[in-house]
C-alpha cells in the first residue's frame, strides 16, 4: 500500500473511494475496487487522522508535523495549512455546516478553525494531558473531547466560539478503567468547575 504502518482510512461520503494515510507522511486515494488513484504529499510526519467533506471535493487530515491540510481530493492539490498546535495532531472533526474544523492535539488543547479566513476562533479548550479523539454530534452543538487524562470534556460549541470563558466546558465526564473488573467503565458527571 506504500504507507507502511497505517494510521487513518475513511470512506468518502459517496463511498465510491477510499483515502488512508500513515507513517510514510502520503496519503493515498483509491477507487473501491482498490486503483491508486492519487497521492497526497507535504505532511513531514505521519499522517493520524483523515476526514472528507460532505460533497467529496476536499480531503482534511491531521499529523505528527502539528499540522492540519486541506486537499483537493480531485488533483491532490494542497490548498491551505493551518498551524497552531505545537504537537501531534491526533483527531480532526468538519462541524455539520462545514464552517469550523476542530482539532485534537497531543498538546493538550482542542482547537476551532474558521475555514473561511483559516484562522483559530477562540482560545484553545484544554485539558490536563494529550488528547486523542474528537466527536461533533449532527446538531453541531456540542464538542466531545478525550485523551490520557481519563476524561472526556463536552464544550458549548456556540460558547467557544464566542469566547464565554469558564461557560465553554458544560460537563465533564471522569472515564475510571480497571483491568480487572467485570465493569471496565464507569461514569461520574462533573459541573463546569470541577476537573
């Protein structure tokens, strides 16, 4: 497949091809009958994290280099680099309206992209360690987050965008895993204040 260890593969929204992406830094788009049909190249680290846009035309992916690219998913042309994080980017999320993206960083911050002016929106929703994974419900209200720290934060989206502060982060849920036991998970709900 020429990525060696693979990191990221999505379906696009047709299901007519297939983009996967990984520790060779190129991201590869094929039919679903499995033809190479074009390479994506300008990440410096591996690629984690692929998504595609609603209508197909454009490719998002995030990578070990702190970035986050948008592609033509047509010619493979690199249209926009966004910088910001200052560590691997592990997860990336197009809000339903296709407006913002969000990212998800090693750094541990959650970031809002405009996509209009590819710029940050708003200062960077934290946690105590990195972060791995990312999730916008269909209703575009909410943003769930959750990385080492054990927990998963669920932010206003309308709040972060206007920079409400401590209003930002509605709940926070303390994901407690053991091993050993029949029930590996458990769930406590916290208020915005608590950690």
């Amino acid at each position: 497949t020429g990525h060696g260890r693979v990191f990221a593969v999505k379906y696009s929204p047709r299901g007519d091809k297939f983009a996967g992406g990984g520790e060779e830094r190129v991201i590869c788009v094929w039919s679903k009958d499995g033809k190479l049909l074009i390479e994506l190249k300008g990440h410096d680290s591996a690629v984690l994290w692929l998504c595609w846009s609603k209508d197909g035309a454009y490719i998002f992916s995030g990578s070990g280099d702190m970035t986050i690219r948008k592609w033509q998913s047509i010619d493979g042309k690199e249209l926009v680099v966004l910088h910001g994080h200052t560590s691997t980017v592990r997860s990336i999320c197009l809000s339903p309206d296709e407006r913002h993206l969000v990212s998800a960083s090693e750094d541990c911050s959650v970031r809002i992209w405009d996509l209009k002016t590819n710029q940050q929106v708003g200062d960077p929703l934290l946690h105590d360690d990195e972060l791995l994974a990312l999730a916008i419900p269909s209703d575009g209200r909410y943003i769930a987050s959750a990385g080492l720290d054990k927990k998963i934060y669920v932010w206003s989206f309308e709040a972060a965008l206007k920079q409400n502060g401590n209003q930002v982060r509605v709940r926070a849920y303390i994901a407690v895993v053991s091993i050993n036991s029949n029930w590996p998970c458990t769930m406590e709900t916290r208020s915005p204040t608590g950690s």
